[in-house]
C-alpha cells in the first residue's frame, strides 16, 4: 500500500490556501509517490472522521481559486469543542483525545496544517503528544511571528488598495471624509501597507493609539490647502488613546472577540466636535471583501513554495515545524514561533517612518 499525508486548513479562510493545497498533492504524488487526504473543516473533519481523496485531478485550476477547498472552521477548537446537545443547548468540551485517535488511526507519514496562531497553537499540543504535524502558515493578517510573510496577505492588500482608489475619487467629488474600516485584527499590517500604496491621508494602526485632535488636525490641514477631502484608513484593532478596541461580537471559550466598528466610532467621534461641523463623513466597512476572490500572482507563488516546502517537512521528519518565509528564503522554523507573539507593526519601524515621511498623520 502506498504512503499517504493529510492536509487540513484550520481559522479564518483567505485567498491562496487552493494553491497550498495543489503543491502539496503535486508534490507528494510526483515526487514522493504520496497519496493525499484531505481533512474536512479543519479539525472538525478530524473530529467527524470526514475526509476525501484529492489527487492532480481535484487540484486542477486550484491556483487562481480562492477559498479553501477542504473548507474551513474557526470554531474547531479541538480543546474547547462546541456540541449540540440532543436537547438543542451546546457543550463545550474538550475533544482532543478522540481527535489524536483519529489521526492515528488514519496512520498518515505526516499531516500538513495550513492555519493561522489560533491552528498552530492546537498544532503545537497534538505535536507535544506525538503527532507528525507540520505547519503552513495563512492569514490576511500576516501578524505571525515565525514568518515573513503568510498567504493571502498580499490579495487582502490589494482589495483595500483598489477600494481606497475607488474611494478617492467620490470623496473627492462630494468633499468628504471616507473612513475606510479594514481587517487585520491586532495588527496593522494591512491597514499601513494598503494606506501606503494607496496614499491615503490618514492611517491609523492598533499599534499607534490615536489622538483624535491630530486626526482632526490633518482634516484641518488639507481644508486650509484647499483639499477638502480625506481617506482615513482604519484598523479594525485600532484603538483611541486610552481606548478599548471595538468588539463587535464578544468572544467566549470556543473563540475570540470579533473586531469591528472602530470606523464607525471615529465618525462619531468626528460628528461630535464642534470644529468638525462642516465635514461630511462617510464610512465603508470593506469585511470579508478582504478575503474573498481571486489570489493575486505573489500569493499563487508563494503558496505554491509553502505547499513544497511543507511537503519536504515531512519528508525529513521535521515535525512541530512551520515552513516560513525568511529574507525571501523559505525555511523551517520552529512551530511555537508562529504562537508565541504576533508580530506587529514597530510604531517607529520603516513603514510608519515612509508614511510620516510622505505626510501620512497616523495619529500619534
Ligand atoms: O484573522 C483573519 C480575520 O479576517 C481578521 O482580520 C478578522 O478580524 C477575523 O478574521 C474575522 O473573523 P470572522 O471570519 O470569524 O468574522
């Protein structure tokens, strides 16, 4: 009987994962002469025991696919389960040992998990209790610490670039304030990268906290030039000085708060201030558009290079490992890297210092 590896996608779904999945099944089958299983839902489809063959046939045309083809939960926490209750309440319990019995059973050379922290950290405790796991690290985000890059950041950017784009020339027309509320969770990753490329006037970022009478000021600033419009961009995550973050749906065991709404409260914030009297504003809230669609050519490549290199993982029995991204390398890392920290924005790093540079106010 031939050898055979799995491959799951765990968290958050996010343009490029498609092509993870077709390198490793090319790659294992023409190399190695692997068959490949996919695992249904994450961890969910290791809990249900739902898995299906996927050979070159089912990865054809998978690059320019966005989504995930295995399907993905971000409410499968193997250690805080959720379970409908015959009587229609919902447990939460901790389904890791039967999930290790499963994998065993399935008796795999190695399971490939394409994830973000909140996968790699269930990753990690299975790989502490002996599972050959290797990870790929995925997330529109990119706040993983092991790795220089993670798929689906680079499409994610471009939606926001081509929407403030869009944007500008409305605002522009009408004289207003566009508030451009972007994904990213913590970090700010998108937001500033996106704010660059698109040259918006105003980014605010998690890790700089804002003071609205600089925000303000900058609205100031361009009216008495004359400009009478602005793009602010804002992370979900960012927050006024001394403020919380704006959580839209609280969290519980099984998953974490969901961010959303911070665009909303600085246009309140605005409509609140006298000085700000004259300024129509208005706020689009670009959501799941940021990771839906069509992987732009970095993420088809580089996804293409995690799935080969994942693949090469297993074949050298470096479990509890992450392929990543290292100075335009890719390399093997140690799987509590991608968990350990997020990776942030440095509040003084390069990237803030080209948008300060080229007269971005970023709000503190
Ligand atoms: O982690 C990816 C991400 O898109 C975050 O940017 C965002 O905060 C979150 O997931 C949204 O999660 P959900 O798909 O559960 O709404």
């Amino acid at each position: 009987m031939s050898k055979r590896i799995g491959i799951l996608t765990g968290g958050g779904d996010c343009p490029g994962l498609n092509g993870v999945i077709r390198a490793v099944v090319l790659h294992a089958r023409n190399t190695y002469g692997w068959e490949v299983l996919g695992i249904r839902n994450g961890f969910e489809g290791l809990y249900e025991e739902s898995y299906f063959e996927l050979d070159p046939v089912r990865v054809t045309h998978a690059l320019a696919r966005g989504g995930t083809m295995l399907g993905s939960s971000n409410r499968a926490n193997p250690f805080a389960y959720p379970i409908r209750m015959p009587d229609g309440r919902t447990e939460v319990m901790d389904v890791s040992a039967k999930i290790l019995k499963n994998l065993s059973k399935l008796d795999l050379e190695g399971l490939v998990v394409v994830g973000g922290d909140g996968t790699m950290s269930f990753s990690k405790k299975f790989v502490d209790k002996g599972a050959r796991i290797v990870g790929v690290p995925k997330t529109i985000d990119n706040d993983l610490e092991a790795t220089d890059y993670t798929v689906g950041f680079q499409t994610a950017v471009e939606v926001v670039v081509e929407a403030v784009d869009r944007l500008q020339t409305t605002a522009e027309s009408h004289e207003r304030i566009a508030i451009v509320e972007v994904m990213g969770r913590y970090a700010g990753w998108i937001a500033m990268t996106a704010g660059l490329a698109a040259g918006a006037h105003v980014v605010l970022i998690p890790e700089i906290p804002y003071d609205i009478d600089r925000v303000v000021e900058a609205f100031h600033k361009r009216h008495g030039r004359g400009i009478p419009h602005t793009i602010v961009v804002v992370a979900e995550g960012a927050t006024p000085k001394g403020g919380e973050h704006a959580v839209a749906v609280k969290g519980d065991s099984t998953r974490q708060d969901r961010l959303g709404g911070a665009g909303q409260r600085l246009a309140d914030a605005i409509a609140a201030r006298p000085d700000c009297a004259d300024y129509e504003v208005r706020v689009t809230v670009l959501g799941h558009l940021q990771r839906g669609g069509t992987p732009c050519a970095f993420d088809r490549e580089i996804a293409t290079r995690y799935g080969v290199t994942a693949v090469e993982l297993i074949s050298q029995g470096k479990f509890g490992h992450v392929a990543a991204l290292d100075k335009g390398r890719m390399v093997a890392k140690p799987m509590e890297l991608a968990i350990k920290k997020l990776k942030l924005v440095q509040p003084d790093g390069e990237l803030p210092h080209a948008a300060r540079a080229v007269g971005i106010e970023l709000g503190g």
